[in-house]
C-alpha cells in the first residue's frame, strides 16, 4: 500500500498523524489545509483543487491529510487504505486549543483563536461527530473494498506508528508500511 487518506474532525491531530507516517514511511504528505487555502484565507475554486488532487493521486505514491467532504470521495477511489481518527469530541476539541499561536506546516497561518470564524469553526468540531461523521461512515462503508483503519484514540494512534516503525526497522527493503491484520491492542 503505497496511497493514503487520514480523515478525521479538526483537531483530531490529522497533521501530526500524517508527519509522523511519512517519516515513518518516506511517503510524501501533502495536506489538503495548504492545497486549498492561500496565505491570505482566500481558496482554490472546487475545480481547482480536483486539478491539483489529480496531479496528485497520478503519482505512485502518497498520504494526502485532511477532510474535505467535496473531494473525499475521490480521494477515496485513488487511495489504497484509509486511516480515520475517529476520536471524542473534547479530544478534538482539545486539539484545537493547543494549537492556538502555534506555526504548523499543514496551514498557511497561525490560528488566533479570535474571531467570529473561529467561533463557527469551534461550533462545526462541536456538532461534528452528529454532523459529519454519519456522512464519512456511509462513504466508508461504500468502499469498504479498501484497506480502512480506524483509530479511537492518540494511543492506538502512537501504537499504530509505532508498529509500522518497528516493521520499517525489520524489514528496510519494504517499501510503505505493513498493515497489519488485526488492529494494535490497546
């Protein structure tokens, strides 16, 4: 498996999830946040975009980080396996907190944590798993031919890397991570 997707609510932890498999890996990561959104918070048009992800799912390899209902589905199609972090909501929401005022490579800015659009997106994380997660799980079942992992904690995250870590460190002539057959315990 070589073509990836990690999906999962705003602050999950989707981006450090995906550089930390690419590291693991050595596939390349790109994150939907940087593809569709320029410096100043304007973004790429719909068809944009699907020309940028057609670029980019034509290549042997990757891990493409981030939701984007309008696109999922197509990434869907051109991946090999999907990795959902399925976590809490106070978890994301956690997530988001922690990232207040900090540069991260998945965004073009620092959040501030201000605003009426951080108010919306907070509200949006809040209703998220009644919301959205209900449309990823019947997607997800719609494919469920690909390889779909999912995870419901840091922890079986952490566990996960590592396991691919310690495979990589095995077995150097591996190319991608080795899924395994049952989920790490937990």
């Amino acid at each position: 498996m070589k073509r990836f997707i990690v999906i999962g609510c705003p602050g999950a932890g989707k981006s450090v999830f995906s550089e930390r498999m690419a590291a693991v890996t050595g596939l390349p990561l790109w994150h939907m946040d940087n593809l569709y959104w320029r410096e100043d918070r304007t973004h790429l048009e719909r068809e944009e975009l699907l020309e940028v992800l057609h670029e980019i799912t034509a290549e042997e390899a990757w891990i493409l980080d981030g939701n984007y209902s309008g696109t999922m589905e197509y990434r869907l199609r051109k991946c090999d396996c999907v990795i959902f972090l399925d976590y809490p909501t106070d978890v994301c929401l956690e997530g988001l907190k922690d990232r207040i005022g900090k540069e991260r490579p998945d965004i073009p800015w620092v959040e501030n944590g201000e605003g009426d659009l951080y108010e919306e997106f907070l509200a949006y994380v809040s209703g998220f798993a009644q919301e959205q997660r209900p449309k990823i799980l019947e997607l997800l079942d719609r494919y469920s031919r690909k390889e779909i992992i999912t995870l419901h904690s840091r922890r079986e995250a952490d566990e996960l890397l590592d396991y691919w870590e310690k495979m990589r460190e095995h077995d150097r002539g591996s190319e991608g991570p080795v899924v395994p057959e049952e989920e790490p315990e937990t």
